[in-house]
C-alpha cells in the first residue's frame, strides 16, 4: 500500500494518487486511524444502502448519497455509498477505516482520483469524524495559515496563484479542513494542486512549494471587490459580524451539524482575527494587494490560546 497524507489524514491506496515526488504533509495532531483506498473485490455484495440522499451538482455530475436512513452523522456499522452516477461509487461501513470504490463505464483511474480527492475526503471527514471545512484557498505568510474567503469567481484562487508566484506554500486552494486542539484553531494541508482555471474534473497544477505542516490559524481575510483603481483597504470584522461573514463559507452545511458548528464557530471568531479586504478588481495592481496583505498580516501578533475546555472536531 502506498501512503499519502490528505486534509491531516494518512490514506493509504494500492496506487499512488500522484505523480511520484509528490510533497507529502504531516498528518493532524492526535490519534487518527488511517484511511484505506480499495477496489471493490469481484462479486462482492452491494452494501444495503435504500435510502437515496441527492446532494449538489458538482462538475456537471449529479452525486448522491446512499445509506440506511436518513442523513446524519456516521455510527459503527452504517453502510454508506458515495455515487457520481455513470462515473464511480466508493462505499463504506460506518466506523471501518477501510473505503471500497467501482468504476461505472465512463470511469477511468484519473477520475476516480478526483473525485475520491476533491469531493469524496471531505464528505467522508464530515459525516465520519465531524470535521469542519472551510470553503477558502490558504497559503503560508512567514510560517502562519492565512485564509481567503471570497463567493465562487471572487478572486481567492487568483490572489493564492500570486502568492504561490511569490514563493509562498500554498495550503489549500479550494477546502481548508480545520481542527480545535489544545485550544487553537489549526488549518490542514489539504493536497499539492492550484487550479487557478475553471475546468471540471482536474484536481489542478502539481504544487512544489506546499506546507507541509498543520498549524494555528493566523488570521482569515474576507476578500471584497473594489473598482479597478481603489486602494486596498483592510478593516478588522468584529462581534456578531465576524459570525455572520464565516458562517456561509462552511462547506456542507448539513442541518444535523447545526449545534456543533455553531459551537465550533463561536470559538473560532473568539480566538481569530477576521478582516475584510476590498482590493481593486484589476489583475495588474495584484501586487498592491499581495503587498499589503503581507505587510498587514506579518503585523499581526501571535494570539495566545485561551485556557477553555475545546470542542474537538477531529476523532
């Protein structure tokens, strides 16, 4: 078996996801039971999964869940199957660490990647272990997470693709998966690809310079359009309105996780600064807003972490 290290997660598959030489992360503070890719064995049953749950459309693909009751969080014993109908399906029993994926006739090896990277971990992490992601790119500014958050089109692939220009390890380009221990706010490294294009199915560009450590989150950035010529300005979020502006950009917002996350975000803007950012709409003057986020966030003193009893969100 081949290890790989995802969203703080050792996964272990029959072949490698990536092309060899891949940067390879450390996995998230704690104990945390791997996770094993494996092809379905020939002839083997179908899990009992009855219950249909349609989720999103993602890539121009319907995808859908498939359990034994209605959605919820995991328990031992659960079967699941993850379908992005005529391409895959990987299923799983609730509790084991080992996932099972069959190819449908327009699947193929590339695909299976993708969607087991992109879509799949993330969904299993949420419904499996309550972890929480953010839908934000994040790259390194002197060893310290930042994250952008931005509405799809926003910019915030585009800003990381600058960053990363500079020389700075990219931590997530789309999905920050994120955890409370000992009482900070880590940010994971996700997997070593930018897509700063829009094209479906592709888990992006190789990524060299990746951070390859989990850290305390250093600060999140609400990212605004502004007119082509306006100056960057950067202004502190605070109170309920820190609250507000996060709670969108959750990526699955499922109604049993309601209690938790609203637990799990009030810790976050307690103990994280939030900051909108209007910058100017204008693909020449990037370097004005990467100059000043720099210069802001390198001013920002390291937080530290409250002594309160934490909600882990990790198992």
């Amino acid at each position: 078996m081949i290890e790989h290290c995802l969203y703080g997660l050792g996964v272990f598959s029959e072949f490698p996801l990536f092309q060899s030489g891949a940067p390879m992360s450390s996995a998230a503070p704690g104990v945390h039971r791997p996770l094993q890719l494996r092809a379905m064995p020939e002839h083997s049953p179908r899990y009992n999964a009855p219950v249909t749950i349609p989720l999103h459309w993602a890539h121009d693909r319907e995808l859908y869940l498939h359990s034994d009751r209605e959605l919820a969080c995991s328990v031992a014993g659960q079967p699941w199957r993850f379908e992005v109908k005529s391409v895959l399906s990987i299923s799983w029993i609730g509790g084991d660490p080992a996932v099972y994926f069959e190819l449908e006739p327009a699947g193929s090896r590339e695909l299976l990647v993708f969607w087991f990277v992109h879509i799949f971990l993330p969904l299993y992490l949420t419904l499996e272990r309550g972890q929480d992601f953010i839908h934000s790119a994040a790259v390194e500014i002197g060893d310290r997470p930042v994250l952008f958050l931005a509405p799809s089109t926003g910019g915030k692939s585009t800003l990381g693709d600058y960053f990363l220009r500079q020389g700075h390890p990219m931590l997530s380009d789309d999905k920050v998966a994120t955890m409370l221990y000992r009482g900070e706010f880590y940010a994971l490294p996700s997997h070593p690809h930018h897509r700063p294009f829009r094209q479906y199915e592709v888990l992006g560009n190789p990524v060299s310079r990746y951070a390859i450590h989990p850290r305390p989150i250093h600060a999140i950035y609400l990212l605004q359009k502004g007119s082509a010529d306006c100056a960057v300005s950067i202004n502190e979020v605070r109170g309920f309105r820190k609250f507000e502006q996060l709670l969108p950009h959750y990526l699955y917002s499922f109604p049993f996780m309601q209690k938790q996350r609203l637990q799990w975000l009030a810790q976050l803007v307690d103990r994280t600064p939030v900051f909108s950012m209007r910058r100017p709409w204008n693909l020449d003057r990037l370097h004005d807003s990467y100059t000043a986020l720099c210069r802001h966030s390198s001013g920002l003193p390291l937080a530290a972490a409250p002594d309160v009893r934490e909600v882990t969100t990790v198992n």
